[in-house]
C-alpha cells in the first residue's frame, strides 16, 4: 500500500481547512468538543449537516449519482481527520450511514427520489427499530408483529434502546410478518412515520444520566406497503446489508487517534509528585500500545474503504473492525481516566451541555472524562455485541 501523500492531497486538504474555518461556528465547535458519545448534541449536529449539505460535501461516502462527493479513499480520511482536528461535531449516523446506504442498495427508484435527498438535508431525521425487549444481539428473535390488512401493514410491538427516538420524525424498523420456517425468513423491512397514531417514545435515561436512548411502543400503527424495502419475508437480507454499514462501513480509526491524543494533552497536564502523568513510562508504554493497535485498524479499514469505492460491501470484515474499534475506544476512554485521576470523578451532565452557564469544579480537559468512560461500556455491545460479531467471523471467515 502507498502512502505517499502528494500535492494534490495537500492543495485538498488545504481547502478542506480552509472551508471549515469559514463555516465551522463558535457555537456548533463547542457541540462537537462536549460530545460524549457517537451522537452529537441534535440540534448542532443538524446545523452543521445543513452547512456539509450546501457545500455538496455531507456524504462523502455515498455514490456520486446519490448525491455523495466523489473522492476517493484519501479523501475522505482527509476530510474525516480535519472534522476531528476542528471539533466538528459527529453527523446523526442513523440517516446518513445506515438508512441512506440501504435505500441505495435495497429501494426502489420511487423511494431512492422520494427518502435520499431529505436525509442529505436533514430534513428528515431517522432513528432505528431494530432491537427489542426480547431480541438484541440475538435480533431474529424480534416478535413486533406487522399484519397485512390491504395496502396496509398493522403493526404491534415494542422496540428497545432506540437512540434519539425522541427527535426523529422517520424509523427503519423490522418487523415479523411470518412465524412460519426459520426466524429470519419471516422479517420484513419498513419504513415509518414517526408522528403516526399509536407511536409512543419512552425514555431511557443512561449510566451517564444522558437521555441518549428510549423504547418505543406500537400499538396498531399502520403503514402503507409503499413504505416496505425489498420483498415480504425478506427483510433480513436487506438488515444484514445495513449492518454491514453499521458495524463496519464506518471508521473508527480517526476519531481513535484524536481521542488518544487528547488522553496525552490530559496526561501532560496532570502532575502527581512534582512530574506529569505523561512522564511516567508505564502511562506511556500502554499509550504507545494504544497507538499501535490504531494503526493497524486503519490499515484494515483503509482495505474495506477500497472495496466500498470499487462497490463492493463491507463484508465480515466489518465485524472486525465493530470489535477492534470498539475494545479501542473503551481502552482509551479507561487511559483517559487513569490520566486524570481525582479530576474525573465529578459527573456534572448539565456542564457539557453546549450553552450551559453552569460552572465546573474540574479543568475543561476533565468535563467530558467520565461521561465517554460511562457511555463507551455500551460500544461493545450495541449494533451486535463483540461475542456476536466472533461468532460471524467463525461462521463467515473460517467456516465454523
């Protein structure tokens, strides 16, 4: 692999600075330095969507013809290291990384016009069905149920940990229209409107005390069949291709490195005995571990990124870097802590909240240390628990 980076990556990136610099406000920065987790205060996220979106440049890793950029793999590691560097705060994955991907690959040409563009501009705003009381990492198990009563699907059920449920207007949503032969062959993929009579949204308040996730209860919610990607009965194909992209079609590691970083920036301040944390060597030998474990994720992410620009899915190798990334991402939130010390205990939630007067007890390189320590436990069991993400590797790669 070369990674020679020439000029015409540098006169790139260059421009990226430059745009980010002149459209990135004082107000949307601050969102992205206080956020906790994969999830983004929403209404910054959103604001900065709409900038991306003016710009042409909000789904860099969509086909050109659906309305993504058209660079190459360079490029969009480019662009994605320069978002972190700057604080950009991360985009609502929901739409943009999972629903959009599979509307592409799965929908038809009517849905492809009518979904695509209204998730590039933000103006619809999707949360996920999948999970449920019963039915996690385990999701063929799902019992919502969706009857067929003529053009309609009548749909009764509860859905789980369902992240920003409380803002969205649109859910993809899995449900069971079969109890016939195998779990999976009776799922059916659709599309819903959240303001649809018999929706209800509860909160679930998290370990960090963030209202991030939420059940959602149907209760004879009807759909239009219109609303269905794929076929009846065969919406666990069209699931597995969308967590494909959940699991793996993302990458992990830029945003690993600007957290690492920002664990030694902590461990530099924080002295014990007259000398920094950064100064002690076995701090410094698990940082430079840390390190070497995020290089090699990203030449392995950078080999997913070549076959996803020749059309190719991710494949099982997105349940690698779902575990890799992941067991990274509670490693450094675990350093972080360790680098901190007594300056992380306080968990002040109303402090991080982007606008907040409220005043901290701890430096600012401490506000957000325990809040990532807390909300980063889940990373390894969401979108597929690691244990379930071995288990497709055995059966996918070594044929066990």
């Amino acid at each position: 692999m070369n990674l020679t980076i020439g000029s015409k990556y540098q006169e790139f990136r260059e421009k990226i600075q430059e745009f980010i610099r002149e459209n990135l406000t004082d107000d949307i920065r601050e969102a992205g330095r206080l956020a906790t987790s994969v999830f983004a205060e929403p209404k910054r996220a959103m604001a900065w969507q709409k900038i991306l979106h003016k710009q042409g440049w909000v789904a860099p890793h969509w086909p050109k013809q659906f309305g993504g950029t058209g660079w190459d793999v360079v490029e969009r590691s480019i662009f994605a290291q320069e978002c972190l560097k700057a604080n950009a705060p991360p985009l609502i994955p929901m739409s943009l990384l999972m629903c959009g991907p599979c509307i592409i690959g799965y929908g038809t040409e009517e849905q492809k016009a009518e979904y695509l563009p209204k998730i590039l501009s933000g103006e619809d705003f999707w949360c996920q069905g999948y999970s449920e009381p019963g039915a996690g990492s385990d999701l063929a198990s799902l019992q919502t149920f969706a009857e067929s009563d003529g053009d309609d699907y009548i749909v009764n059920g509860t859905k789980i940990w369902t992240t920003y449920a409380q803002y969205a207007n649109k859910m993809f949503c899995l449900v069971r229209t079969s109890r016939e032969g195998k779990p999976q062959a009776g799922i059916t993929f659709l599309l819903l409107d959240m303001n649809t009579p018999g929706i209800t949204v509860e909160p679930i308040i998290g370990l960090d005390q963030v209202h991030e996730q939420n059940t959602v209860f149907f209760d004879n919610v009807r759909v239009p069949k219109v609303n269905r990607i794929g076929k009846e009965n065969d919406g666990w194909s069209v699931a597995k291709y969308l967590l494909m992209f959940e699991r793996g079609g993302q990458e992990y590691a830029p945003a690993l490195h600007f957290q690492l970083a920002g664990v030694r920036n902590i461990a530099e301040q924080v002295y014990v005995a007259g000398s920094s944390i950064w100064q002690d060597p076995f701090f410094k030998r698990k940082y430079c571990e840390l390190e070497i474990e995020i290089s090699a994720l990203e030449f392995t992410e950078n080999r997913i990124k070549s076959a996803l620009t020749n059309g190719q899915n991710p494949g099982p190798e997105a349940s690698m870097t779902k575990i890799r990334g992941t067991e990274i991402t509670q490693a450094i939130t675990e350093l972080a802590l360790e680098a901190a010390g007594e300056f992380a205990l306080p968990l002040q939630v109303d402090v991080i909240e982007p606008g907040s007067k409220d005043v901290s007890v701890v430096p600012e390189f401490a506000q957000t240390v325990m809040p990532k320590y807390l909300n980063a436990r889940a990373t390894s069991i969401y979108g597929g628990s690691n244990e379930v993400q071995r288990g497709i590797i055995a059966k996918m790669v070594l044929g066990l």
